[in-house]
C-alpha cells in the first residue's frame, strides 16, 4: 500500500488579515489567539492524497507544526479522509522562518518511516515563500518535484507528473520516494461531509514535541531561524481623487492637460 505523507499548515484564517498583528520584539507571527484554519495550497496537497487513496489504495498520514489549537486543522483534515494525524507542537518551535520549519517537519517524516510519497501545498498563504518543500526534501534525501499542476501517472515506482513553469510545463518522471510540491490547478479540494466527520471521531492525533523528535532547542524555532528580520515598518496607502467639471469636451482637454503636468502623457 501506497504510504504518503501531507505536510499540512494552520494559517490565520483570511476574514482575521485586518486583525493581525506582528510582534515587535520577535517580529514573527503570534498564533495563539487567531482563527487558524488550512492553507489553502495544502487542501490540493491533500485532496492529491485522498484521490490516490480512492483510486488505488493508500495510507494518508497528515502532519502539522504549530500551536496546540493547529490540533483543529488536523482534525478536520482526519475528517476529510485521512487516516493519521500528527501534531508538532512545543513551545521551542515558535517563531520558525522556513529552514527551521523544514527542519522540524523532516524530523517527524524520519521518525515516521517508511513513506513513498510527501506531499506539499506549494506555498503558505501568510509566509509564501516556497521554501519548506525543498528544504524538507534536502533534510530527508530525496528527490523534490515542485510546482506539481497534474499527476499524470501514479503507479508503480515511477511517477509521471506535469510541473509548471514560466509559459507552458514540463513532463517530469521521478522514481519514489519523492516530494511534490502541488498548485491550486491540481485539484478542487473536497468539503467536509457529515459522515466524515463521525469517522473522525475514532481517529486520535499524535503529539510530538522537541524531545519526541530528538533534536536541540537551538536548531528549532526561533532560536534556529537562519532568517533575521532587522526592520518592520507600515506602509500606508493615500489616494487624493479630483472632480472635473464642464462638458464632456471641457473635461477631456482638462484631463490631459492634468496628464502631461503629471508627466503621465505628453
């Protein structure tokens, strides 16, 4: 049987953007008190995993890094079909830029085992960086196929998948075990169902935490960000809007004599 795994972010839900607030002396993102909900890009990654599971048969284990409330999207990821859920949660992991949550995540993927398949939404929806999938792949030694639009063959131990790039794709073939990273064209993700979400109820969440893993306070979190934010500053946005008046004649020559003072025309 297939054994995929599907790296799963809790990101602030979109409705609490105007909300958010940075912390000045970390200046990272605090979590603990904002509507979390599943980044959009890992719903493809997984709905990639449920797909693979109806068609041929696999095992989907789900992990996610963040606060204890993360719990919830692991649950509900439980809830849409897979079988296994982890949680990586301990205080020593907050504040981790992409390289320390990479890091963190190839941990849990070596202590997991056995895997065929990782799976990645191709960017978070608040960092974006498009880091963590091929940093992961580098910490696990494997091979990274990113930008994944289409799966076009699946079985046996040679994949064949369509990847994006600049104006067009490109057919790649990558002996298992590999990690994709997916694109919002892969797929339209599933919602939950209420059948599912009984199922779920059997199903328990696995916590790891900085001893679980094995790995030093000082290469995790905070502490093992490479990434160092010197500055943040607001940026604000003013529009000044001007009403020409006269007919229509008048407010067109008014107009681009306003347009070549501005430099805009000539």
């Amino acid at each position: 049987m297939l054994r995929i795994i599907v790296c799963v972010k809790a990101v602030p839900e979109s409705k609490a953007a105007e909300s958010l607030k940075i912390d000045p002396v970390t200046k990272s993102l605090p979590r603990l008190d904002i509507p979390l909900e599943i980044n959009p890009l890992d719903r493809n990654a997984l709905e990639v995993a449920l797909q693979l599971k109806e068609g041929s048969g696999a095992h989907i284990t789900v992990i996610s890094m963040g606060p204890p409330p993360a719990g919830d999207i692991v649950k509900e990821c439980l809830a849409l079909g897979a079988d296994k859920g982890i949680l990586l949660s301990d205080p020593a992991f907050a504040g981790a830029d992409a390289y320390a949550t990479a890091l963190t995540l190839a941990k849990a993927v070596k202590k997991i085992g056995e895997v065929d398949v990782v799976l990645c939404g191709r960017a978070s929806s608040d960092g974006a960086t498009e880091w963590v999938g091929p940093e992961l792949a580098v910490f696990v030694d494997m091979p990274i196929v990113t930008m994944v639009r289409e799966f076009v063959k699946t079985d046996g131990k040679n994949w064949v998948v369509k990847a994006d790039i600049e104006n067009g794709y490109r057919l790649v073939q990558a002996a298992l075990p590999t990690v994709f990273t997916v694109t919002q064209d892969a797929n339209t993700p599933r919602t939950l169902s209420f059948s599912g979400i009984i199922k779920s109820r059997k199903k328990e969440i696995t916590t790891w935490g900085l001893n679980d893993l094995g790995v030093l306070e000082d290469s995790v979190g905070l502490k093992g960000s490479p990434t160092i934010v010197s500055k943040l500053a607001y940026v604000e946005s003013k529009r000044e809007c001007e009403f020409i008046d006269g007919t229509l004649e008048e407010k067109v020559d008014q107009l681009i004599n306003k347009l070549v003072e501005a430099g805009v025309a000539s």
